[in-house]
C-alpha cells in the first residue's frame, strides 16, 4: 500500500513540474558511407576518432537533447554517442552541452556549464550543417567550453556576449590550475566577431596565452544564392604555434527541397613547430530534403596538401565522396 501511495505522489509531482514547465526532445541521428582515391582509408572531415581509418560504411552519431524552461530560468542537456562526436563532445564523449540558464530580463541572459563554443561556422551537429564534412577551422578547435557566460541582446540586430571558462579541453578532471579562458562576442545582422583568450588545457599543451580571433557570417546575395564566410586566427607566444585559415560557403537553392553547395577553404599552420604548413580544401555538396525530417547530403571533397596535412592520410592529395543521410527529430 505504501508503494502505492507513493508511486502516485511521485506521478502527481511528475505531472505538476511538467504542467509548470516546458520540457522538449529533439535531435539527429546519421549514417555514411565513402570511398576516395588512394590505395587505402581516409575521409578527412568525418570527425571519427580516426579519419584516416575511415573508409566505406559508418556511423555518425545518435544525438539527443532534452530542454526543460519553466519561467525565467531553463535547462539543457544534449547528449551525443558515436564516433562523429567522440572527439568533438565534451567530457567522456558523450555530454555534448550540460548547462543552466537564468534571463535577468527580456534582454540579459546569464548561462552556466557546458556549451558549444562561439567560435566558428559549423557546430558538431550534421543536421545543422549545410556540408556533411567538416572543415579544417572546424576541425581546429575548440568545440566545447565549461565555464559562465553572459550574453545581451541590445537590439533585434546587435548583440554581445562575455564569457570566463576553463581552458578548452579541461572538462574539470585531470588537469591542474591554469590561468581561465576569457570569451568575446559582437554581433550585428547576422555578422559575428569572436575573440577568445587564456590558457589551452588539453594534452598538456601548457600555452596559458593562446589567442583566438574569428569572423564568422554571411549574407544573402539574391533570394536562392547565399554567401557564408569563416576565417580565422589562433597564436601563441608560449607555444610558438598557431594556425590560420579562411573558408567561404556558397550555396544555391535549386529547388525547395534541394540545395547544392561550395565551400572552398584553406588551412595552415604557423610557428617554429609548424614550419608554414598548409592544405587546401574544395568540397562540392548536394544536400537534399527526402521529407521534412530526412536528409541525404554528398560530398565530394578534393584536398590538397604538399606538406602531407590532409587530416591523417599521409597523402598530397586525396578525394572522397560521401553520402550521408541524417535524421532529424
């Protein structure tokens, strides 16, 4: 009898916080398969543990996310498995976002834990993306920070936002004290510049004055053609390295439920330890809407590279095609 006394106290409360609230799931789930050009793996851009490996079918990732907001205050953990996110995730691979928010009024928003970085064009997400591989600034880092940030929106266009977290690549385990990551951000009508600075945590790397500047945006050229650009620049003085790249996303709506894509890029590294390394990237894409839920993008991606910096391959040059298909709940 207790346990049926219980059992209904603990669906009545269930029913109450879900009556207070608003709670939603959402999220993705992908498949791939590839083929290149070379006598062996390798399909840069596909964010596995090891894209040099990568070769014929795969899987991406299963990513779910459930969002709780009840008055001023929310929310969120989205959760990610599979190779697509096991590096690009936050602690353990799997906790993509973990955090809480508060809005102190319509315009100023206070948020705590885990979140994507601010940084760059493409999010670990496919289903967000317009290419299904990623990039080379993509691919650069960071993915994620653990910290607070403060974000204002002073107009419908202008908007900015401050953040203090751990350097990234510490998730609050195994790393010691360094000096924390400072976050910039200004946008204006869809143009968004990035700064980042502090210490970089991850394998020891030990630079405590790592600086990130990145310019990420676009804009509609005409009603179907659209321009997205990235460019970015990482530096430091400790480490004597750094990296510098720019990529441009042009994409053309054919029809309503297909678009087809360029995005050309190129990648290099800086430093007495990289000697002015560089790889160029060219990725032709065709990114179809089957339903209102399923996708089907290819890729077919050309890199090159005369300093052998193709993501892993250990070639001067390699092209790949991939077809994906991502579903989207």
């Amino acid at each position: 009898m207790k346990k049926i006394i219980l059992s209904a106290m603990m669906l009545t409360g269930m029913l109450t916080f879900a009556q207070e609230g608003k709670l939603s799931v959402s999220g993705t789930v992908d498949v791939y398969g590839t083929v290149n050009t070379v006598d062996g793996p390798g399909a840069p851009g596909l964010l596995v543990d090891a894209p040099g490996t990568a070769t014929m079918f795969g899987l991406g990732m299963a990513n779910t996310i459930f969002a709780y907001e009840s008055g001023k205050a929310g929310a969120v953990v989205d959760l990610a498995y599979g190779p697509r996110s096991a590096d690009a995730s936050g602690y353990g691979g799997i906790v993509n976002q973990m955090y809480a928010y508060y809005m102190i009024n319509d315009a100023l928003t206070v948020t705590a834990g885990q979140f994507n970085t601010f940084l760059g064009y493409e999010v670990i997400s496919p289903a967000a993306n317009f290419n299904y591989t990623v990039s080379y600034l993509f691919n650069a880092g960071p993915f994620t920070h653990i910290g607070a940030k403060l974000d204002y929106a002073a107009s419908e266009d202008l908007s900015f936002m401050l953040a203090v977290t751990n350097p990234h690549g510490n998730f609050g385990t195994g790393y010691g004290n360094e000096f924390a990551q400072l976050g910039f951000q200004a946008g204006y009508k869809g143009q968004y510049l990035n700064i980042a600075y502090g210490a970089y945590g991850a394998d020891g790397f030990g630079a405590t004055d790592q600086l990130y500047i990145d310019y990420t945006g676009g804009f509609d050229l005409t009603e179907s053609f659209y321009l997205g650009i990235n460019a970015a620049h990482s530096s430091s003085a400790d480490a004597k390295s750094g990296y510098q790249g720019a990529a441009l996303y042009l994409q053309y709506a054919a029809t309503e439920s297909l678009s087809l894509g360029l995005r050309p890029e190129y990648f290099a590294l800086n430093g007495d330890a990289n000697a002015d390394e560089s790889v160029t990237a060219i990725t032709l894409t065709a990114n179809a809407a089957l339903t209102d839920n399923l996708s089907l993008i290819a890729d077919l991606r050309f890199d090159s590279s005369d300093d052998m910096m193709i993501e892993e391959s250990g070639e001067d040059s390699l092209t790949q095609l991939t077809v994906a298909a991502v579903y989207s709940f």
